[in-house]
C-alpha cells in the first residue's frame, strides 16, 4: 500500500510538472508567434496606393512613373516601389479642348478620372501635369478623393529655400492665365511671368517637341536662352518655376545663375512622401 501510495503521488507530481512545463511552453510560443507576426506585419507594411491621373503628356508621365518608384526605392531600400494606379488619358482631345477653350470637357474627364480612382480603392491622386490643374478650379476635388496638389509641393519647396518670388514658365495657359498666378500668390509667393515673345518660344517647343517625347538641341538651346532672357527681364526673380512637367529635361542641363524649381521632381518627392508617411 505503502509502495502503491508512493507512486501515485510520483505520478501526481510527474502530471504537475508536465502540465507546467506544456504551459511554459505553450506562453513561449504564444510570445513567439506573437512576435513573429508583428515583425511578419511590419515586413507586409506597404506604402500607400498613388492614383496617378497621367497621359497629359504621356512623356511627362513616365518622368512621373521613374522618379515616384526611384524616389521610394531611395528612402524605403530594398526591393520597395511605389503602390501606383495609372489612369492615363489620351491627350488629343485634351489638346483640341484647350484650343476651343472647352474646359468644361477637360474637367468633366478630370473629374470621371477620379471617380474611377477612387473605385479601384487608390489613397489620394495627382494629376501629372501642371496645366490641368486648372480643370479642378471650379470644384473641391476632395470631397471624392484626397489630392497631392502641385501648387501646395511647389509653395513648399520655395518657402523651404527662402524664396519668395519666382517667374513661372511652362504652356501659355500656365503662363497666361490668372489662375495659376494666383494659386502661388495665395501661398505666399509672388509669381512673375515673361515677356509674350519668351511665352511664345517657349509654348512652341512644349507643343513641338518635349509632349512627343523629344528634346532636341536647337530645343533645348533655345529654352535655355529663353530663360537667360528671363534672367536679364526679371532680375528681382529668385527662382525661375519650370512649370511644365515636360521641362524637367531641361534640369539635368541648367546652368544659369538662379536655381530652378523643377515642378516634376517636387510633385513626385511629395507624392512619394505621402505614400510612406504612415511608414515611419
């Protein structure tokens, strides 16, 4: 009896220790797994979806498409790119719009164009180009879907290097119309614009050359002289704006003796921070 009570209580104790050491096991995996998957969810963070209104021109929207997965590859390393939607237009009748100044058939694409964004589930949108910014004057995009404005990265980029007055090129209706003057004015900078001639050469060669995907050296000759022009017209200009995503050619190449604001690198460099903003 004596034996037999022994070994029950060996037997107790062997069930004990058994039942300790599978909850010590059972709360190391527990800590484990709840570990792993919090690292497992932080390698599966990805940067925000980008809609991306494009194809105005297709040329400045593949600088965009570049320099957005360049610039996200830069800060978040690896293998990382952009989460990236491109809804891109067909320009021609875009162009024919303009002509007959039918800016109501460009907004009304505008508009359809982040409707469906937001329909395929994107996080905010940009419009890769400076001109058709003007499609959004007359209503608040945000009320459908949140907007990376170029003016907002602009603005933000002189403030930052302290310039408070600028000249801005780009089409003639970047250049002509109140409106874009106005959306930097209302931001704190003063916007200046060239003489008609220099807005003509330079509308030219957009329309020519650069929306084809072209660049030339009588091209890119003639804008540069352009803007040694505007130097010498303007010299209270701090900044000269490129504000035609197609003239980022133009900054790999700038030698004059005022710094240039290449809207394209900006808008991306601010898209792109957006994106990851959640990430840090």
């Amino acid at each position: 009896m004596l034996n037999r009570g022994c070994s029950e209580l060996a037997e107790s104790r062997r069930a004990e220790r058994k039942k300790q050491s599978l909850l010590q096991v059972n709360k190391h995996f527990s800590v484990t797994r709840n570990a792993e998957s919090a690292n497992s969810d932080q390698a599966l963070a990805t940067s925000k979806t980008i809609g991306l209104i494009g194809g105005l021109s297709w040329a400045s929207t593949s600088h965009y498409y570049e320099k957005i997965n360049r610039e996200t590859n830069h800060i978040l390393g690896g293998q990382a790119s952009a989460n990236l939607l491109i809804s891109s237009l067909d320009f021609q009748p875009i162009i024919t719009a303009q002509t007959k100044n039918n800016w109501e058939f460009i907004e009304g694409r505008i508009l359809n164009e982040i409707k469906l964004l937001k329909s395929a589930g994107v996080d905010f949108f940009a419009i890769a180009s400076n001109t058709i910014h003007y499609a959004l004057r007359n209503f608040d995009p945000t009320s459908i879907l949140t907007v990376n404005n170029i003016f907002d990265a602009v603005a933000d980029e002189c403030k930052a290097k302290n310039i408070s007055k600028i000249c801005l090129i780009g089409t003639r209706y970047t250049m002509t119309f109140p409106f874009f003057k106005n959306e930097y004015e209302r931001r704190g900078i003063k916007c200046l614009t060239p003489s008609t001639k220099i807005q003509t050469e330079i509308n030219q060669w957009i329309f020519k050359e650069l929306i084809h995907g072209i660049a030339s050296e009588t091209c890119l000759r003639d804008l540069i002289k352009c803007c040694e022009t505007i130097i010498s017209d303007l010299p209270e200009a701090q900044a000269i704006v490129l504000g035609c995503t197609e003239l980022s050619v133009l900054g790999p190449i700038w030698r004059l003796n005022v710094p240039s604001i290449d809207t394209t690198e900006i808008h991306c460099k601010s898209i792109v921070a957006q994106s990851i903003c959640h990430l840090s």
